[in-house]
C-alpha cells in the first residue's frame, strides 16, 4: 500500500473538480478525500496499491479535467489508519 498527497494548481475550483475525481475513484481501488483549499488549490489524499493509485492519478490527470489543471505537486504520504472509501470534505 502507498499513500499520495497531491496539489492541484489552476482553475481547479468551481467546475466540478471534486465531483469529477470522486466519479473517477470509483474505477479504482483507492480509498481518500479531495477538498478545496481557501487559496484556491485542490487537495487530494489517496491510498492503495501502487498500480491502482498510480492509474486513478494519470486518470485524473487524463481527464477533461486536464484544461483545468496549470501545476501538480505529489508526494508521498501516510494516510490515517482505517480510512474506508473515497469522499468529498467540505
């Protein structure tokens, strides 16, 4: 298992950003969050097995969401033990 923390850049707030990627989670095996940020970038938290979570990001990245997005920063991370599912935090 793997964890990701990722930074989206752009005009990633108000054009369904979120609902988008949690409609693409649902095509892998990842368990998560994504939220907007009051600085007006998305985080997303994302675990699972590496090809699963490596497959949803290049989805994400892939998707008609690619117009919107001018800068990724990813890193590794640790995710909180027992995080079930995929969900939008408001």
């Amino acid at each position: 298992m793997i964890a990701r923390q990722v930074f989206y850049e752009g005009r990633v707030q108000g054009v369904g950003f979120r609902f988008t990627v949690k409609q693409i989670a649902r095509g892998f095996e990842v368990v998560g969050w994504v939220r907007n940020l009051m600085d007006g970038r998305v985080e997303l938290q994302c675990g699972g097995e590496r090809e699963e979570v490596d497959a949803f990001l290049t989805e994400i990245a892939e998707s008609e969401l690619k117009g919107h997005i001018k800068h990724v920063a990813a890193a590794p991370i640790d995710l909180p033990p027992g995080v079930k599912g995929f969900e939008i935090l408001r």
